[in-house]
C-alpha cells in the first residue's frame, strides 16, 4: 500500500526472520565440511605417505637383505679362493721343498762322484807306477819271455814260469826264484789297497813216483808252491802278510794246450795277482787243496 514500502509483506504461515542471524546459520555445516573434507584429505595422504614409507621400507630390507646375501657369497668366495690359494701355496711349498732336496741330492751326488773320479784317478796312477815300476824290476826276465806282466780293470797281473821259481819237479824255491822274488818283493811291499793272490797253476801231468809221496796230486803241489811263494814274499821280503793269500788250482786253468811241451811249460806257472783289497775276512786267508776243490 502507498506509504508502506518499507514495510514486508510475509507469506501466510511464515514468521519474520532476522537477516543477520539468517545468513549465518550455515557456517558451522560448512567448517564441518571442511574439516572433515581436511582430515580426509590428511588422512588420504597420511595413508599414502605410511604406504609410501612402508614400501621405501620394504625395499630398503629387501636391498639389505640382498646385500647380506651378497656380503655372505663374497664372504663364502673369499674363504674358498683362500682355502684354494692356501692349497696351491701349500703345493707349491712342497714342490720347491722337493726340488731343493733333490737339488741337494744331486749336489752331495756330483760332490761324491768326484770324489770317486779323483779316488780312481789317484788308484789309477799308483797302479800305472807300480806296473812301471814292476817292468823296471824284472825287465831281463820279461824280455826271455819267463815272466808275462799284463794290466786291465785296475788289476796287475804276474805270471812267473815255473822254471824261473823252481828246479823241476820240486815246491821249494831255487836261489834264482828267490832273487827274482825278492826284486818283485821291493815293489809289492810298497802296494797300498790291494791284496796280493798268489796262485800255483801245474800242467795236466800227474806228479812222478818220486813226488807222489809229498804231493800225491798236482793240488797238493800247486798249493805247496803258491804257500812257499807266500812265506818268502812275508818272511824274506817285507810283503804285509795280511796283504796275501795263497791258492793252488793244479791244472783246472791252463793258459795253452797240453798237447805240446810249450804249451804244458806255460801251464806250469805261479800268478801273483794284484787286486782291490778283499772284504774283512778274507784278508790272509789261505786257500787249501780241499777249497779250491
């Protein structure tokens, strides 16, 4: 109506309402709505934060988990290739120990070889001089042929016909065979290393009746005369008697045939043999018709 517009006019069944309250009654649903809509937000990413953080976490395990693995193989691989390098060491340890053992060996060996060498060459040239110095004794007689020297595999040999020893058909020593012994004796007193074997060697003939009562064969009678060859040689000559031994062989080793009278007197013989020393025991040792038998 005129003169009322400032006045409202309400819908029936509607009460008047106060403007100021009005227009706020919503702003406590609204700070609700936000804060519900913040702790959701919050919590979302709260929740994705704590996934995030467990899967870091997750992984962070995994990878140490991963590197204690890796620690335990390495570890495992550096105790085996230690073990192997300690095996290998040890191997090769023994190895040089060998070849220094051999070494050692084969040192002391050339070492003693030598020795051997020098040894043999010293024996040889004492053994060249008393040949030379034998020949120079007894050079008349080697030149008539009754007496043979030879030499070889660090032997001397003397062979000494019969006749130049003995008178015929007897044991005892002529006064030649002991001028030609004692020569020969000035030199074999003077041999070191050596024994001396003196050998009474006959021809196939059996002993005559007139020596059958003494020497009933030619053992008895090599023997005889080897032993007084032996008995001069120590007695009269200055020869060791513990350098010699004496042997009979009768006729059992011959030199020639039988069949001829030349043959039979180089048969009829005394050897003097001189060799390296015999063993302990053997040294003196006289041999008898029953050990030659």
């Amino acid at each position: 109506m005129p003169g009322d517009s400032d006045k409202t006019v309400f819908a029936k069944g509607m009460a008047p309402q106060n403007k100021e309250g009005g227009s706020k009654a919503w702003l406590p649903w609204l700070v609700t709505a936000v804060v519900a809509l913040l702790a959701g937000v919050a919590g979302y990413l709260g929740y994705g934060a704590y996934s995030m953080q467990k899967e870091r976490a997750e992984a962070a395990e995994k990878s140490a988990a991963e590197a204690r693995a890796r620690t335990v193989s390495t570890e495992q691989a550096r105790k085996a290739l230690e073990a192997q390098l300690s095996q290998q060491l040890a191997a090769k340890d023994q190895k040089l120990t060998a070849l220094e053992d051999e070494r050692t060996r084969l040192s002391t060996e050339r070492e003693q070889l030598q020795l051997a060498v020098q040894e043999k060459d010293a024996e040889l040239a004492r053994l060249k001089a008393t040949y030379e110095d034998i020949e120079q004794k007894l050079k008349a007689e080697i030149a008539d042929g009754e007496i043979r020297l030879s030499q070889g595999e660090g032997r001397i040999q003397v062979d000494l016909v019969d006749k130049i020893l003995f008178d015929s058909g007897e044991a005892s020593l002529s006064p030649r065979g002991g001028e030609v012994l004692a020569r020969l004796g000035t030199v074999l007193s003077k041999v070191e290393n050596r024994s001396i074997l003196v050998s009474g060697h006959t021809d196939d003939a059996p002993p005559s009746q007139r020596l059958a009562a003494t020497y009933p064969t030619n053992w008895e009678l090599s023997v005889a005369r080897a032993v007084n060859v032996v008995r001069f040689l120590g007695e009269k000559a200055s020869v060791p008697p513990g350098k010699l031994v004496a042997a009979g062989h009768a006729d059992t080793k011959p030199v020639a045939s039988n069949a001829n009278a030349k043959g039979r007197a180089r048969n009829r013989r005394i050897e003097i043999l001189l060799i390296p020393d015999l063993p302990a025991g053997k040294q003196g040792e006289t041999k008898t018709a029953a050990d030659a038998r």
